[in-house]
C-alpha cells in the first residue's frame, strides 16, 4: 500500500484523477483543458486517441473503472455538492447513483463489481452498483479503496489536534466496517490511499 499526495488546480487548465482501466490499456481522466468545467476524458496508454466521455454540466472528476472495464464511476459536484454517477466506457448511458446532494466522491469499485466504495459527509460508504443499498460503512474517513481480494478497505482519517489542519494517517479495515486501525506514520497533508500489486501474484 502507497500514498500520494493529491491537489485540486481551479484557475488554469489541468489533467487530474489518472485511472488506468484494469487491462491497463487506457487511463481515465479529468480535464478543464479548452472548457469551462472539469470533464471525463479517456485516452490509449501511450497519450493517443483521447477522448472526452462527457458527463454532466457540472464539475467531473475521480473517474474509476469498474473490474471488467465496461463502467466509469465518477464525482459529479455543484456548488460544493457532489454525486457519483456512473457511464458506459464509451460515454453512453450515463446515470445518477447517489440523490443526497451532501458531498459523496472518491468512488471505488469493489473487486467483484457489485459494490462501490465512496466518501459521504466525511464518512466512508457503501453503495450496490445500480445505486441501491447505501449506508455507512466507517465514521470519519475519505480516500477509501478496496483491497485486490476485497476483504479490507483503506482510507485516510485525520487526527485530533488543536490546530487548522491535523495530520493524518492510513487505516485499514475490514470490507464489513469492523476493526478500523491506523497502519504506518502521520502525513502532515491530504493523501491518497493506493493499493499495490502483489509482487508474487
């Protein structure tokens, strides 16, 4: 498991939120290049053939794709709401899976394609992938991704100071919610919690 640090540019035009699509043959995207709002865009994994997928009218952002690499789910947000929506690979048939208008993003598929994984008012959440079934997984937490084998969840969580900005530190649990503990040191900003390969696999 790896960290990134992750930054949301506003005022010039940027590629964000790369996901590579599970043969690894493509990477997902959001781009503002040429466009008054973040949109989705695809392209091959050398640069080529990009493609803008669209989305909504509003911001997009944190595309990731489904185990079988038919699906994109991505953040929708306005007026800092946000909702996850979810497309076809090619851009079609795009429709809404959370209604709430409180803040929901950072989606990830569970390893089975039945489930996602998501951010809700600070808390993690999960959700059935034809967006019925949501309720909340673990308190306090965002960044969340599933385990390769699906059965741990990690997510980031803020630690208790006193100042403006707390440090933070990873944290797994288990795909049910129970036993939620800190694993490695506190990082003094945001993160993004990466599940790696298993080098023996």
């Amino acid at each position: 498991m790896s960290v990134a640090t992750t930054s949301w540019p506003a005022a010039f035009n940027f590629e964000v939120d790369p996901a590579w699509s599970p043969d690894g043959t493509r990477i997902a995207f959001a781009s503002n290049s040429g466009l008054t709002r973040y949109d989705i865009f695809v392209a091959s994994a050398d640069g080529s053939s990009v493609t803008r997928l669209g989305g909504t009218a509003a911001d997009d952002s944190q595309p990731s794709w489904s185990p079988d690499g038919s699906q994109i789910v991505f953040t929708s947000q306005a007026t800092g709401d946000g909702d996850l929506y979810v497309m076809n690979a090619d851009g079609s048939n795009l429709r809404r899976l959370t209604k709430r208008k409180e803040r929901d993003g950072n989606p990830d598929w569970s390893p089975d394609g039945k489930k996602l994984v998501y951010v809700h008012n600070g808390s993690i959440w999960t959700v059935n992938a034809d967006g019925t079934g949501p309720h909340q997984l673990i308190p306090n937490g965002h960044a969340p991704a599933w385990s390769r084998d699906g059965q741990m969840i990690a997510f980031m969580r803020a630690e208790k100071c006193s100042r403006n900005i707390c440090p933070e530190r990873s944290y797994i649990a288990f795909a049910n919610g129970t036993d939620p503990h800190p694993v490695g040191p506190p990082y003094p900003s945001e993160r993004q919690v990466l599940w790696l390969p298993d080098p023996f696999e």
